[in-house]
C-alpha cells in the first residue's frame, strides 16, 4: 500500500529541478505536479493546496517571494534572491 504523497513534498521535489533564479508560481508547480507524479496521485494537485505549500515555505526560508499577487495575479517566487 502506498503511502499518501503530501503536497508541499512534491513541490520540493519539484522546485529542487529549477534554477536558483528561475520563476515559478503555484500554477506552473501544479501543472508540474501533475504530469510527473499523475501515475501516483489519487486526484490532481489544486492551486491552491500549491499556494499554501509555497507560503510555508517562504515562511520556513526555504523559498523566496520575488512577486506578491493579487486577485488575477498569482504570486511568483525564487529559490534564491
């Protein structure tokens, strides 16, 4: 039995495959996420689950914030300044 993948470990794993300046959003991580692990997961990874894993990690400093978003606009980040 598998055990269940969380969502902020998936998205480490997929932002360890970016550049140190490269930027990504939750929508560009959940795409990611969802075509490489689609074998894996029960259901597609959400925006949003995404948006709350990236924020944690900010929070950690594990990743940087380069961009606040707003409504329309998704917030965009770095894993290093």
């Amino acid at each position: 039995m598998d055990r269940k993948l969380s969502t902020s470990y998936l998205a480490t794993r997929v932002i360890e495959g970016k550049g140190p300046h490269e930027p990504f959003g939750p929508k560009d991580v959940a795409a990611e996420i969802n075509r490489r692990f689609a074998a894996r997961l029960r259901r597609t990874v959400n925006v949003r689950q995404v948006s709350m894993a990236l924020r944690w990690m900010v929070d950690t400093g594990r990743i940087v914030r380069t961009e606040k978003g707003h409504q329309r606009r998704q917030s965009m980040y770095t894993r290093e300044a």
